[in-house]
C-alpha cells in the first residue's frame, strides 16, 4: 500500500512540475492508498494578528494524523477591523509553500494543509491585535490528481454513488481561493482517530495546454 510521506523530508519542497510518473506507481491501473486515522475534526488552535502585520502559531500547526494534508475550519474570536478575509499560509504535503483566503465570517476552507504557519488580515486590518483560530476540518486531500475507483472506511465498502469526492482543481494559475489541485476525500463517516480510510486511485497525469499540471497538479498559490 502506498505511503508517500514516509520518504518525505521537512522543508524540502517535492513539487514536480507536470509530474507523469513515481517509482511506486502503477500509471495505468488503480493504485491502494492509505489516508491514514486522522483524528476527529476540532483541535482549535489560535492565532493573533497584530494590526497590518502577519501572526505566527507558537509552534507548526501539522495534521500529521492524515499523510497528505487536510482542509482548516476556521473562526474568529477578535475581529480584525476594516479587513473582510483572512490569509492562512503555511504548506502541502509536498513542502509547497501555499496560501488560502477565506471570509473573516470563518468556514471550512477549500484547500487542505498539511502545516500551518500562521495568518494574516487581508488586505490589513487596524485591531491592536485581532485573533482567529484554525482547527482540522473533514476533507482529506489525495497524493496525485486522479479519479476514484473504490473507497474504504474502517474496513467497508463505500458505494461510490453516496461518497463525498471533490474533483482537481485545474485552474492555471492557482489564486488564493482556487481548491485542491490534487482533489480531495470527505469521509462519510467522521474521522476518530480510530478508522482508516482508504482508497484506490486511477491517476491522471494530463497536463493542460500551457505543460501544467502532471501527477502533482497545478503548483499551489503562494504570494
């Protein structure tokens, strides 16, 4: 079964542009992936901003639990005055540095991370020192752009016509509120730490009209 972050080193970006094939895969046939046990969504972490100025987490906020990232769910308990979204930037599983914007009303975020940073007002905001906090949301991402072909969640079958897949995002470029470029899993049972989720992947290694995209997708946004 494939385990891509086994062989993956901190701050290192693994990024292959128009990617078309991996040692471990198997390009025309399904490939069995693991998403891993991650841990039941929550675990709000929090944030300050100061006025005009980027925040840091204390520390690296790493969902560890999932090997290929998953989406923030994210709240604001100081507001940020006269700024109307909120720049989280940190990386994917691949150390691709990225970023995504979100309305400071909060909500679950379209691209999955697989470490946070921190946050910032956008485009600034004038509260002394505003807060938000950034907890594990339900979407797990996929390691390659691909479809699905069956689907396990703690040992069963999921009937493909009820599981919940989000398709690649194939904008070119990416911006700050594009999605995944790889895709994503949203588990129909919740994750709980206990379950393992497991899927089988037909990868896409198509590339656009411009030689973008491959196994890896769209590079990620980041500015």
């Amino acid at each position: 079964m494939f385990r891509d972050r086994q062989g993956f080193m901190q701050g290192v970006n693994m990024y292959v542009p128009g990617m078309q094939y991996a040692s471990s895969l198997n390009a025309n046939e399904g490939n069995i992936v693991s998403l891993g046990r991650p841990l039941a969504a929550g675990g709000a972490i929090t944030i300050n901003i100061p006025a005009n100025g980027s925040g840091y987490a204390s520390a690296p906020i790493e969902f560890t639990d999932t090997p290929y990232g998953r989406n923030v769910v994210l709240a604001v308990t100081t507001a940020l005055t006269g700024s109307t979204s909120v720049r989280i930037f940190g990386e994917d599983y691949l150390g691709q540095p990225m970023v995504e914007d979100i309305v400071v009303a909060g909500g679950a975020m379209k691209k999955p991370f697989y470490r946070i940073f921190g946050a910032r007002g956008m485009p600034g905001h004038t509260t002394a020192v505003a807060a938000i906090t950034v907890a594990r949301g339900a979407n797990l991402s996929l390691p390659w752009k691909g479809s699905l072909e069956w689907v396990k969640e703690a040992g069963a079958f999921i009937d493909l016509a009820f599981a919940k897949i989000v398709a690649p995002d194939l904008t070119d470029p990416a911006t700050a509120a594009s999605g995944d470029p790889r895709g994503q899993y949203i588990p129909t049972a919740a994750p709980d730490g206990v379950k393992e989720y497991i899927v089988c992947i037909r990868p896409d290694t198509g590339v656009n009209v411009n030689n973008n995209g491959g196994l890896h997708g769209i590079r990620q946004y980041n500015a």
